[in-house]
C-alpha cells in the first residue's frame, strides 16, 4: 500500500508541460502577420498584458510555429476575419521566435 501510495504522489507531484501551460483567457485578435520565408504566424492580441508561461523575451506577439497545424492556422484566420472571441493555451516550457508559443486556440 505504501508503494501503490509513493507511486501516486510521484505522479501528481511531478512537473509536467502541460502543468506549466497557461490560458490567456477570452481575447480578440487584432492583427495577424506571415513572414514570406516562413509558415509561422505572429498573433496581435487585445490583452494589454501577453500571458508569458515560459518567460519569453520578446512581448509584442505570440507566435504560432510552422510546425501549427493547418487546422489550428485556419482556426486564427477565421476567428480574425469574423472578429470571434478566442481563448489560447500558451506554452509553458519554451517560447518560439523568443515570443510565447501558442499551442492551442479555441474559439469562443
């Protein structure tokens, strides 16, 4: 029993990355930008404040990796274009392009 016991609290108790992940709560997004060179995207919110999990940098944007799905992509683009309300779940454990790295959207 007392196995079965440590066992569990090492589960619970340890660090995991999605522990460490953060909601930046509802928002809009006001601007979308692409580098040419690049399939990342670069969000403008209108948080005055970014949600930083990881500690990153660079706090002007967030950044949506190339490596986003194309689902995820098309997600921001039509939240964009119909001035929708999203809620996005940041990364905890590393930033993308020095910025705080989306790894989910919702759209509200």
């Amino acid at each position: 029993m007392k196995k079965i016991t440590l066992l569990l609290f090492s589960l619970f108790s340890s660090s995991s990355t999605l522990a460490n992940n953060a909601n930046t709560g509802t928002t809009e997004i006001l601007k979308i930008e692409n580098w040419t060179a690049s399939e990342g995207l670069y969000i403008h919110t209108a948080q005055t404040s970014l949600t930083n999990p990881a500690g990153c940098t660079v706090l002007d944007k967030y950044h949506m990796s190339p490596e986003a799905s194309n689902m995820s992509k098309s997600m921001v683009l039509s939240a964009y274009t119909a001035k929708s309300q999203v809620s996005m779940t940041i990364l905890g454990s590393g930033c993308s392009s020095n910025r705080p790295k989306i790894v989910s959207v919702v759209l509200q």
